[in-house]
C-alpha cells in the first residue's frame, strides 16, 4: 500500500488575476447654455420667416381693391356723411413687415368741423384714463342739432364711437353684397357677425386676410379711433400713436443703420404665435 506520502504533490496554478481595465477620464458636465434673447429671435426668425413677395403682393392687392369697393359703397349709401378717403394701416402696409396677412386695417377718416367740435382731454372723461378721448358738440345754441351731419351720433353731447360703429356694422353684416365682390375678386369675403368689431375675413386661393375697419378722427394734432372700451361707456374714442410709432422707428433705423424694424417685426410674430401674448399688439412692442 503505496503511503499518502509518497504521492506527488499536485502543483496548483495560481490563479491569475484579471487585468482591471482603467477607468475613464471623469468629465464634468458642464450646466445647460442659457440662450440670450437676441440669440432666441435670430432662432424664431430663421424658423418662421417671413411671407414671400408673392403673398405680400397678393395681399396688398386684395385689401386695396376691398378697400375701393367699401369706399364706393359708403359714397352711395351715405353720401350725406363726409367721409374721407379710406386708406391701409398695419405691419404689411406700413413696411415693417409681417409674418402672415393679419393686422390688416382699413381706417375711415371721419371729416368734423372743427368750429363745432372739440376734443375733451382723456384725464376729464368719466374713465380718467388718459388714453380715451371725449369729443363735444360745441356751440349748439347757435348751431342746433342738425348743422352738423354727425349729430345724429350724438349721445349726449358728445360724438359716439359705439354708436357710429354699431350703424357701419349694420352695414357691413347686412347692406353690402359680399358674395358678389368676392366672386368679382376670386375671394370669400365674410363680415363678422357675432362681434361689435367691424371685421371682415377673407379667403383667397393664396391668402387669408382678417381686416379691421376704424373710424378715424384726426383733429388738434391727435388721432382718435372709434375703438371704446367694454362697458357701458360708449362715447370715448382711443387716442393712437401707430402712425407716429412707425415713423419714428423706421427714423431711428435711418440715424444709425439699426435693426428696430426686423426686431418689432419679430416681436410680432413671437405674440402672434405664442397664446398667453397673442392679444400684444404692435404699439407696446415699439417701446421694448
């Protein structure tokens, strides 16, 4: 019997350890990049442009020919209303450039004696808002009622922009044969009905327009729209300072070779585009 001492001793294979592969260089995450605003807009711009010539052409075409058909109208139906000449406002018209054919607006200048009306400071009307305007009925116990022919707006003693307006909305929604100028245009041309705006949407093969109609009052250096708060307040009229604001921008731009008109013309188009800025109009981004 062969003794346990004899036998060979098995020689064990140390194991052999696995090579640990070497960790990665740590690399710090660097915190998210904060856009600026200016780098913001150059983004939005470059992603909604602007409307091509072709639709700006289209658009400037349809609201001037709508426009000639709405004066024409007026002059048959009212010729005892000295209107003006009805003329186009907003970003489209006034050169500062739009991203769609909204805004669009037809101002229709109301022509008032001036020896019978006057302008009552925003800070005296019932509202004391400085931006709303009464205009008085002066003299009218040397000049009765029906010298003037606006008198028949009258509420009081004082021009009414709701009272005006809601006529020319009668007009508008039920005097004026829309589908026969529309069919003259190659449009579809519906007045707003369920709204004391005076709005008309327009649908075109190529464009869609929503116009806005405004009486204008333009005397003792200001310009007033028949544009009344909501309320019962219905005499006041908006004082506005569009035209000024444009002229004053596209001045600037000229003084330095600034950007103002692109950057309001992005502007617009963010609050367009954006629900909780939607309502934002042009006139408080001119100050930005």
């Amino acid at each position: 019997m062969t003794s346990s001492l004899s036998l060979p001793h098995l020689l064990l294979a140390e194991p052999r350890a696995c090579p640990v592969p070497p960790e990665p260089p740590q690399v710090e995450s660097s915190p998210p990049r904060c856009l600026t605003l200016q780098e913001k807009l150059l983004s939005h711009s470059s992603t909604h442009l602007p409307m091509p010539e072709e639709q700006v052409a289209v658009s400037q075409q349809l609201a001037r020919s709508i426009c000639a058909e709405l004066q024409s109208f007026l002059q048959s139906k009212c010729p005892e209303l000295p209107f003006g000449s009805l003329f186009l406002s907003g970003p489209l018209l006034d050169g500062l450039g739009a991203l769609a054919a909204d805004h669009i607006h037809f101002m229709l200048p109301v022509v008032l004696d001036a020896t019978l009306w006057s302008l009552i400071p925003g800070e005296d009307t019932v509202v004391r808002n400085p931006q709303y305007w009464l205009i008085k009925r002066t003299d009218l116990e040397y000049f009765p009622r029906g010298r003037s022919p606006w008198d028949k707006f009258l509420v009081g003693q004082y021009l009414s922009s709701n009272a005006l307006n809601e006529t020319l909305h009668k007009m508008l929604v039920a005097s004026i044969n829309w589908p026969a100028i529309g069919s003259l245009l190659g449009t579809v041309i519906h007045p707003l009905v369920a709204s004391r705006e005076l709005r008309l949407d327009v649908k075109h093969h190529q464009v869609e327009l929503s116009i806005a109609i405004f009486p204008v009052v333009e005397m003792e250096g200001k310009v007033l729209l028949a544009a009344p708060p909501e309320g019962l307040v219905e005499n006041l009229w908006l004082e506005s300072f569009g035209r000024a604001e444009v002229l004053k921008v596209k001045e600037l731009d000229a003084g330095d070779a600034g950007a103002r008109q692109h950057c309001l013309c992005i502007l617009n188009g963010v609050c367009r585009s954006h629900p909780a800025l939607h309502k934002l109009s042009g006139s408080p981004l001119a100050h930005v």
